[in-house]
C-alpha cells in the first residue's frame, strides 16, 4: 500500500526530486486535474454532454488536427466506444472529418462551428479557473510550471 502523500505540508525546493515530494506532485496533478473538470461539469450538463463527449470535444478543441486514431489513443477509448462517440458527435454535426493531406485515406477531426459554440462555454469555465491558479502562482511559479507540464506531455 502506497504511504499517504500530505498535499498541505510547506514545499522546499531544495528536496523536489525526492520520492516523497514526487508523490506529492503526482497528487497535486491529480487533484488539479479534478478539479478542472468539475469546475466545467455544469457547463457540460447545460451543453448536453455525456463526459465522454465532452473529453472528445474539448480534446479536439485543444488540439485540433490530429488523426481519428491518435486522437482515440489520446483519449484512451476502445475503437468501438470512439468510432460511437464519433460518429454521434459527427451527426450532430460538430465535429468534422478532414481528409490528411499526406494520406487521403486517413481523416482529421476539428470542431465545426456550432462545436466552437458549444464547447466554449466550457473553455470559458476552465479558462477562469487556471487564470485563479495562475494568478495566485505568479509569473515566475507559472513560467515553471508550463516548462514541466510541456516536458511532461512529451
């Protein structure tokens, strides 16, 4: 069993790269993580979404151009789940398919513009959240934070 990590205890950044404060960041990802989404859960409800739904839409809203397949893979859903999802966003027209240029056979999904309309309410509430965050962080804790979470995303 994993030791409990205490998210209230001081950080001293002479120890970061110990187990203990690693844990801690883990936690802290973790916890921030959740709380992005449920500061967006009642703008989801009002937009109509099942989460899965709304993970696919904001995915792509985020990053916009990526292929049917690295988009499943980034979202971690079974083929069948997402080609459903897809397919019933697709339908409602919004999202759209784009042929690759490299490879006419493979598509890319962008939101259409009532999936820019609905999606933005929710990028709104997640906006105003990491600007709190980030307003209490600073400049500088910010500037380290995006350089850690980029090279964690690599």
């Amino acid at each position: 069993m994993a030791p409990d990590v205490n998210l209230n205890r001081p950080f001293d950044p002479r120890l970061f790269l110990m187990d203990q404060e690693l844990d801690r960041g883990v936690g802290l990802l973790m916890a921030g993580g959740r709380e992005l989404l449920s500061a967006a859960e009642t703008a989801r409800k009002k937009a109509g979404l099942s989460k899965p739904e709304m993970q696919i839409l904001i995915s792509i809203r985020y990053e916009p151009g990526r292929t049917v397949s690295e988009m499943r893979d980034s979202v971690g859903m079974t083929v069948p789940t997402f080609a459903r999802l897809i397919g019933a966003l697709d339908t409602r027209g919004l999202i759209e398919r784009e042929r690759e240029e490299r490879d006419g056979r493979r598509r890319t999904l962008v939101l259409s513009d009532a999936g820019i309309t609905l999606t933005t309410p929710i990028a709104i509430v997640l906006r105003e959240r990491l600007r709190l965050a980030f307003r209490a962080a600073g400049p500088d804790a910010v500037a380290g934070m995006r350089l850690a979470l980029e090279a964690l995303a690599k």
